[in-house]
C-alpha cells in the first residue's frame, strides 16, 4: 500500500500549468514540521513537493497563498529523468488525491472545505 497523508504550510503560492493535452496540473510545496526537535532545541521541517490534477488543481492554484496551511492525502511517486548534460535526476513527491484547506497564516481560525477527486 502507497499512502500518504501530511499537513503543512505552502512555502510559495501554487504554480499551476496545463499540459498540452490540457489537463491541469498544480505543483507547490509543503513545509512540513518533524516531530522533535533538533540538538540545538530548534524545529526543523521536511519540505515536501506536491502534485494535484483536475479540478483540485485549479481550487488550489486559485485559493490557496503561501503560508496557508493544508493536508495532503495521496501517494508517493518516484520518477527519474535525464538532463540536458546527461546526468540522471530522481524526484519524489507526493501525487495528491485529497487536498484540505486548513487554515491561512493570517487567519487560523478560518476554515476551508475539503476537496476529493
């Protein structure tokens, strides 16, 4: 079984795109806090990319900002690819399958609705 469920915060506003087959696709990135601290008593985070499809991806893309705080249900994708210069890079991110607007930094009260695909 591949699952992942994670909340964080979006280090930037989302970045969404079509493909040439027009399918939108959203990318953006969760901060997500590790659950102790390190040697020094700081927080430390994981920063986790994120990839959502269809309509989700423009509910996301058109409102949610960086800072704002959602979790992720998905699964985790590793892919591979070759660069220009030769060299093979590996990705892994997070294929999203439920997005939950939680809250925004400014407003933590506020709360979102939940989008499922």
């Amino acid at each position: 079984m591949n699952k992942i469920i994670i909340l964080g915060r979006l280090t930037k506003d989302p970045e969404v795109r079509y493909t040439p087959q027009q399918k939108v696709v959203c990318s953006f990135t969760l901060a997500v806090d590790r659950p102790f601290k390190n040697e020094k008593g700081e927080k430390e985070a994981d920063f986790i990319p994120v990839v959502v499809w269809g309509k989700a991806a423009e509910m996301v893309g058109n409102s949610c900002q960086k800072g704002h705080r959602l979790l992720v249900e998905g699964r985790m994708q590793i892919r591979n690819f070759d660069a220009k210069d030769g060299t093979k890079h590996w990705v892994t991110e997070i294929i999203a399958s439920n997005v939950e607007f939680v809250e925004r930094k400014e407003k933590q009260d506020k709360q979102f609705d939940e989008v499922d695909f």
